[in-house]
C-alpha cells in the first residue's frame, strides 16, 4: 500500500467520526519524520479518542499499524505515527495554540477535496 492510499483513508476514517478541518500536508521535503502529516480537529476529548480509534482501525482493516501512538492519556492531541504519514487529532483550543500548520507552513498542502465528503 502506497503512502498516499493510506493518507487517504486517514482522511476518509476522520472525514466519517465528523472530524473538522482536516489537513494534509506533504513535507518529505522538509524532514525525515514522514512524508504526510493529516491534521484534524474534534469539539471534545471524547471525539479526540473516537477519531483516533477509526484512523486506526481503518488502516488496521488494512494490516497498516502504527509505529506508535501518543496522548491517548490527556486526549488533546492524539499523534498516531504510520512512519511515512503522522496523524495529529487535536482538541479545537489546543489545535489553535499549537498551530502546527503554521510551524509547517513550508509544507505542500495536499487536495483532499475528492476524498472528504463536503
């Protein structure tokens, strides 16, 4: 399975719990770290958890799992690590202060339109 198949049904696994302002950027270019990040915001800690359990799942379905998994714990910010695509779920506030897109600003942002339901 290619990196971007499995952008893709990240995307598609947030788009159906009802995820907000789903992201993708592409910045191989810009680290080692992976290719893609997928940025997503819930309203709750609840959503947060939900979000990241159908991204894993989803790509689980696929035999895809995950080189790690961190902040199920606050559930702010769920990062689920696929080596090649990162998945960040963030809490609304918390997406807000950390502002990852713009730490990233340097990535390219990748059209997700075709896959996220409108």
């Amino acid at each position: 399975m290619t990196d971007r198949e499995e952008l893709e049904i990240a995307v598609k696994a947030l788009d159906s719990k009802k995820a907000k302002n789903i992201t993708a950027l592409k910045v191989d270019d810009l680290t080692i770290l992976a290719n893609y990040f997928v940025i997503a915001s819930a309203s709750s800690t609840t959503q947060v958890k939900a979000l990241a359990d159908e991204v894993e799942y989803q790509l689980g379905e696929k035999g895809v799992k995950p080189k790690g998994i961190e902040g199920y714990q606050s559930k702010e910010w769920i990062v689920l690590d696929y080596y090649d695509i990162i998945v960040h779920v963030f809490l609304e506030e918390t997406r807000d202060f950390y502002q990852l897109e713009r730490l990233w600003a340097d990535g390219t942002p990748v059209d997700i339109s075709g896959i996220v339901k409108d």
